[in-house]
C-alpha cells in the first residue's frame, strides 16, 4: 500500500510529490503520480503552448522545485540573454525557460518514475486509507491528494448548440491546435483575459483577426492577490471548511484581466 497518491500530474501534483519525498522525506516507493497523459505535466504544456504564451503571469520564485531560487540559478547556469529570459515587473519568466527548468527538476530528481498511467475513475473509503480504482487496476493509499485541475473548460451557453456545426473551439480544449488552422483563415477570439490576450498575439501574424470582449480590457499583474501565496492570506483559508475555502477563492480572484505586457502588446498591435 501506498502513503500518498496523487490524482493529477500536472505543475500543483508534481511539486506536491517533489515535496513529500524531498523535503518530508518519504520513500520514493511510498509515493506515486496517476495521470492518464504520457508524460507528467503533458497536459499543463498542451494547454499553454496553444495559448502561444510567451512569459508567465507568476514571478520567478513560484516554479515547481523546492528552493525559491532554484529557477534564478538554472536561468544563470545555462546563460541567454536575461532581457529575453525576464520581463518586469517582478521578474517573471519567459515560458522557455519555465519548461526547460520544469524538465530539469522532473530529471535530477527522477519524479517521472512515480507515474502511473491512467486515469481516476472511483475512489472508495476502506477500513485503512483509500482505494483508487482505474480501468485497468485499483490503487490502495493510505492518504490520496486530488491534484486535478479543472478538467473541462466553460463553454457558453451559447457556444455550445453551434459547436456542433461551426468550427468554435475553446482554446483549453484537448481536441484545440491552433496549428490547424487554415492559413489567412479570419479568426474571433472571444474573452478578455489572458489567455485570450496570448492566443490573439500569437494569431494576429496569419490571421484577420477580430477581439470580442464583453468589457474594456483590463490590467492586473497577478490574477489575484499576491498574498494568497504566502501565510498573509492563507491562514484563514486553512481555518474554513471546503465551501468556505470555495466562495473565498471566488471573492480573491481577478478574472478577465491581462498581465501588462499581454495588455500594451494587444494596443500596439
């Protein structure tokens, strides 16, 4: 039986691993990743590549390994041009660079090797710890971290009646290349946050293009609160029940908002 295993490889369930084996100290024996995809965080760099991301929203220090300034020393190790690897404010990375280090704790700390291919399908409470069931085999832990994410993405209302005849994508769906599109094929890219933002610069070049939003545009640095990430914020989330925990992730998010690069890139296009 297992200590702990996680449902999701993404960039949240590889850094929780990455935790409990090298800073708590657990066996990697003890821990294992379930993720359906053929690689850890395929479905996380599937996602953001369509997006044509060029840097992260996150600073520098938010990345998947332990110390803090573990990706400043990688960014130093392998030299480049830091006006091409950074964009102020604080020191956010470009996405190249954030892949490449991701790769890099993935490989010196083998974290690959506690995958287990497949997908959740049932999990049942036994008289000690939890069993996962997949379409293949069942899965005993002794604790389990859902690490999933948001596995579908929101289709509007109206969105999706049309879908079914209209080549109407959303940008985060599996099924979505961006690569496929027909060249000089005009393109409306509907939302007004940055995602929306990224893929509209990124298809501007061979596409008429067209920006629908249901507000101006409108500028954050983060998507929320900075605080969130440290104990400021974060001590009376860990004192409220699960609901609680919900409508205050609701309340402290900024939705529909651009980072200021993403925002001046798309008035000087």
């Amino acid at each position: 039986m297992l200590d702990w295993l996680i449902i999701g490889g993404g960039i949240q369930g590889v850094h929780l691993a990455h935790v409990l084996i090298h800073r708590h100290g657990l066996s990697p024996d003890a821990v294992r990743i379930l993720d359906p995809h053929e690689h850890l965080l395929a479905a996380w760099s599937r996602r953001t590549a369509n997006t044509g991301m060029r840097y992260l929203r996150s600073p520098r220090v938010h990345h998947i390994d332990l110390d803090p300034a573990s990706l400043e020393r990688f960014a130093r190790d392998q030299g480049g041009d830091p006006s091409e690897l950074w964009i102020a404010p604080y020191h956010r990375p470009s996405y190249a660079l954030f892949q490449s280090h991701c790769q890099h704790v993935i490989d010196t700390y083998q974290l690959d090797r506690l995958h287990i291919r497949g997908q959740a399908l049932a999990l049942h409470r036994m008289i000690s710890g939890w069993c996962v069931e997949t379409a293949s085999t069942r899965l005993r832990s002794q604790r389990v971290l859902l690490a999933t994410g948001r596995q579908q993405p929101w289709i509007p209302d109206w969105a999706e009646p049309l879908m079914q005849n209209a080549p109407i994508h959303h940008v985060l769906d599996s099924a979505f290349d961006r690569r496929h599109i027909a060249d000089g094929a005009a393109v409306i890219v509907v939302g007004g946050g940055i995602s929306a933002g990224q893929v509209a610069l990124k298809l501007m070049d061979d596409h008429p293009l067209t920006l629908v939003t249901r507000q101006p545009l409108r500028q954050h640095d983060f998507d929320t609160n900075p605080c969130w990430l440290g104990p400021k914020c974060l001590e009376a989330f860990g004192q409220a029940n699960y609901q609680r925990r919900r409508r205050m992730i609701g309340a402290a998010r900024q939705p529909g908002t651009l980072a200021a690069d993403v925002y001046a890139d798309i008035h000087t296009a």
